[in-house]
C-alpha cells in the first residue's frame, strides 16, 4: 500500500489504510545492532579470561548474529501488522504481534503532530510522528507514534492533523519567525549546571571503562604519577578544574546538537512551531489555545552572564510521559535577557513583555526568614564535625571552623539574593511571580487561567506577618507559588488578579460598605 495515496476520499469517504515506510525495518535493525555491539564489547573481554581473545569474539560475534536474525524477523512481522489512517474524524493505529492493539484519536482532539528523527534516521530519510491530544490519561492513550515514516508523509501528517481555521499573521510583511539561531548565544552553554554535570560524567566513563579492561588500577596509579610533586589539595583542584574543561567542551558539543537550526515561527492556524537539531532532528508544535503563559528561567550561572531561557506554561505538556518529553516545552535556548523579553512578548501577543513588568517587592520578614534558614542549613554540619572532633581528633575542630567561616557567609550571600529574587505583580491579562536563587524563575500566567488559589501559612509566617499564595492552574506545573508575600498584600494581590475566585470571601471594611467598596483584611 502506498504511502503516496491520499488518506480521504472526496466526498467524506472512509480513509484508507497506509503502512509505514518499508525501511522502518532496516532503520530498527540498525540500531538494535549498534545496542548488542555496545553491550557485547565488555562481555566479549571478561570472556576472554585464560582463553584466546579471538576465541571469545566469535562466541559473541555468533550470539550477535543470531538475535539480529531473531530482530530482523520480528521488526518485519511487526511491520506488516501495523498499519495506519488518517480519516475525517479519527486518527487510528493497528499494531502488534502476537496481540494487536488499536489505538484511535480524535482528531478534533488532536493538539500536537511533532517530528523527530535520530543520526540513522535521518540517513535514511525517515521521521518518527508523535500525534498527541494535550491531555494526562492513566493509560497513555493520548499519544500515538508512527514508527517511522518518510519526512514528506510526516510533514504532510502534521499539516493535515494541525489545520485549522487560517488565523492573521503576526506581521504584516508576512515573515511569522519570532525567533532563530543567533550562533553567539553559545556562549551561555558552558555556564549552564549542565557543564559539571557532564564532567563528572566523563570521569565516571573512564573509571568504568577501564574497569572493563580490567584496568582501572592503572588508570589510577597514572594519574597519581601525574600529580606525584603536587600536594593532595592542588591535585584534587586540578582534576576538578580538567573536569569542568571537559564538562564546558561537552556542554558546548550537547548545545550545538540540541539547538542547530533553531527556529520558532508562528504558523497559520494558531500554532508555534520549534524546529531544532543537528544530527537528531526535532519539530514539535504547539496550539496556542493551549498556552497559558511563559516562565522565563535563569540558572545561577546564566542568570549571572545576564542570559535566560524561555519554556512554555500550556496545557498536557509537563503530563506527557514523565519526563520522557520535557523538552516539548523549551520555546528558546539561553539568550540574553532583552531577546528573552522580546520573544516572550511575541509569543504572547503582547505589545510589552509581562516577564520584564515592576514586580511587588516582598517584607522584610521574608528576607529575615531567608537568612535564618541559611544559617540553619550550615549549623548541623559544623556542629556535627565538631563533636567529631572533641570526640575523635582536634583536627575536626579546626575543619569545623573553617567551614563556620566559609560556608556561613556564602549561605547569607545566596539568602539574600532569594530575597531579591521574589516579586510579583500584574501585567495586562497576566499574573507575574517571580522567586528562587539557584534557579530563577519568572512565570507570567493568563489571569483567566488561574482555576484556584491555596493559601498556606505556618506559625512561624503567621507570627512573621506573611504567607505563601500558590496559584492553580490546569497547564505547566500546575501550581505556581508566590511565597513569603504579606499577608493582606498578598490576599488583596489575589483578588485583583482573579476576581471571582475570592469575590465570597471578600469582607466590606466598615465605613465602605455603603460605598460599595471590598477589601481583604486580616489572615486567612
């Protein structure tokens, strides 16, 4: 059956039935191979022992050969019996071996058609189309995959399943790209927490692969030969130096592949489109009904080059799977933060960014709270070592203070800047709240998509005069915090933002009611 073939008839007729691209079998093999090579290197060594290595290879070699022909006659069982249509009003899949399932979406459902496509993928032209609804449901049946099909047959699919309504374009010149790859924004991506992380990564690989070759001792020893006239503490800032570097250069190579021909653009219809990726390609689309606002993310590290990133807050994205896409919701990478602010604001539709709004600061008493905290957080560790050190070895008590001295003020430094840090206030048709220190986040959220508000106050905030509002909503997390805010501040912030939420629980000040007038007074 033809993948050329139109999946309607004129008319309304029923849809016909399309397989997947034949090379889906080829590409699946393919990669199933390059996991058994991978996996079988290792057990091929610790074979190896007191025979011949060659010996060892065949054996392997042989196990090899025989479950890619167990592969091969699965994938192509598998794809003769899986078959697909696209039809006026569902979406249908047919698929299994010894048992066939049979998935259906409706397709006025339908909110997302993404493509992506992997190194081997792409060498053979073929996409992966991920059609899904934008809702949560404990079976997973909101999601459907065709795996794989040709990138035209993928685009056509994305077209067909996404058309709607012909919306004006954002600018009248006709150009809807809100933003593309500027290649200087690299420079954010070795200050990113990532870059530790993938250092630390790097030297864990080295230990274990030598470990498979049974030669980690060495690998060790070499390294302490390196370091021999060096002392212990200039050795370890030395590796983790290497580390970093190394982590910085994996940050730098991670980025150019995630971000590679970026673009996001407005497409007819009402939807944004992210297309990304080098060597694994990405398009993933999103309805705008769906959106429901922006966060604007700092890290510590971006945050302090004066960067930020943008992600999505819209309906059925963080539910998707678990974390499995949750990079469905990236809109940019780390920029700096005025083309943040600007492409928050087209995104929005909104003459202004409600990411860059005056926000509301916070009491005293929050920072108060703040600082109290940090210096709690390093109590328990100094006063742990220095019981180990009346108890085993004076030495402890000279670690103990030292890490008083350090540690003390670097917690009253990161207190403080979280106190900075908090803010909110209203923006046009968004609420805006901002908080955090590590990661910074400032989330402008659609007033008319505030469903709840929950109010927590715990005794140590009642007496401090504050209290954490939390904003409910149906996209995103789902929740979004305002905290240590004051308390009428707070409460009156709510009311104005979301009127009818708190509107029966509004109390007319005595004096004013006659006027008409509603305030919030006292705690909740």
């Amino acid at each position: 059956m033809s993948e050329a073939t139109g999946t309607e008839e004129a008319g309304g007729a029923e849809a016909e039935w399309l397989r997947l691209h034949p090379r889906t079998v080829l590409v699946r093999v393919v990669l199933f191979a390059g996991v058994l090579t991978g996996a079988a290197l290792p057990i091929a060594f610790g074979l190896a022992g007191d025979r011949p290595l060659w010996q060892a290879f065949a054996w392997v070699a042989a196990g090899v050969a025989l479950v890619l022909a167990a592969d091969l006659v699965t994938e192509t069982v598998r794809f003769r019996r899986t078959r697909y249509r696209v039809g006026p009003e569902r979406v249908e899949l047919h698929t299994g071996l010894l048992v066939v399932q049979r998935r259906s979406l409706a397709r006025e459902r339908v909110r997302s058609a993404d493509l992506s496509a992997n190194p081997v993928q792409r060498v053979f032209g073929l996409v992966k189309v991920r059609v899904g609804t934008g809702e949560h449901t404990a079976g997973g049946e909101s999601t459907l995959e065709l795996d794989l099909v040709t990138r035209a047959e993928g685009e056509r699919l994305r077209h067909e399943l996404l058309a709607r309504a012909a919306e004006p374009s954002a600018d009248p010149d006709g150009d809807d790209a809100l933003a593309a790859l500027d290649p200087r924004w690299i420079r954010y991506a070795p200050v990113s927490f990532l870059a530790p992380a993938l250092g630390g990564a790097a030297v864990g690989a080295v230990l274990q692969v030598s470990e498979w070759f049974g030669a980690q001792g060495k690998v060790i020893h070499w390294i302490g030969d390196r370091f021999q006239d060096v002392s212990v503490a200039w050795m370890i800032v030395d590796l983790v130096f290497l580390a970093t570097v190394i982590g910085a250069v994996g940050a730098l190579g991670l980025w150019v592949e995630m971000w590679w021909n970026y673009r996001l653009e407005r497409e007819p219809g009402g939807t944004l489109r992210v297309a990304r990726g080098l060597f694994t390609a990405r398009s993933v689309s999103l309805e705008e009904r769906r959106l429901r606002g922006i966060e604007l993310v700092q890290p510590l590290g971006v945050r302090l080059c004066g960067a930020a990133r943008l992600d999505a807050v819209a309906t059925g994205l963080a539910q998707d799977d678990g974390d499995k896409h949750a990079d469905l919701k990236n809109l940019l990478p780390a920029v700096d933060r005025a083309t943040a602010d600007r492409v928050a604001a087209l995104v929005l539709r909104e003459p202004e960014p409600p990411t860059g709004a005056p926000l509301t600061a916070h009491p005293r008493a929050a920072r108060t709270r703040r600082v109290r905290w940090a210096l709690w957080s390093v109590l328990p560790l100094v006063a742990l070592l220095a019981l180990l050190g009346l108890l085993l070895t004076p030495v402890l008590l000279y670690v103990a203070g030292g890490c008083a001295v350090v540690l003390t003020p670097i917690a009253v430094l990161f207190a403080l800047d979280a106190y900075r840090g908090l803010g909110h206030g209203i923006s046009g048709a968004y609420l805006v709240t901002r908080s955090g220190t590590l990661r910074r986040a400032t989330v402008a959220l659609q007033r008319s998509g505030v469903i709840g508000w929950t109010v927590k106050q715990t005794y140590f905030q009642r007496k401090a005069g504050v209290l954490t509002l939390t904003a409910t909503t149906a996209a995103g997390a789902g929740a979004y915090d305002i905290p240590d805010a004051d308390t009428t501040e707070a409460l009156t912030f709510a009311a104005t933002a979301v009127p009818d939420l708190l509107a029966p629980f509004l109390e007319p000040v005595r004096g004013e009611r006659e006027a008409g007038i509603e305030r919030v007074t006292g705690a909740p």
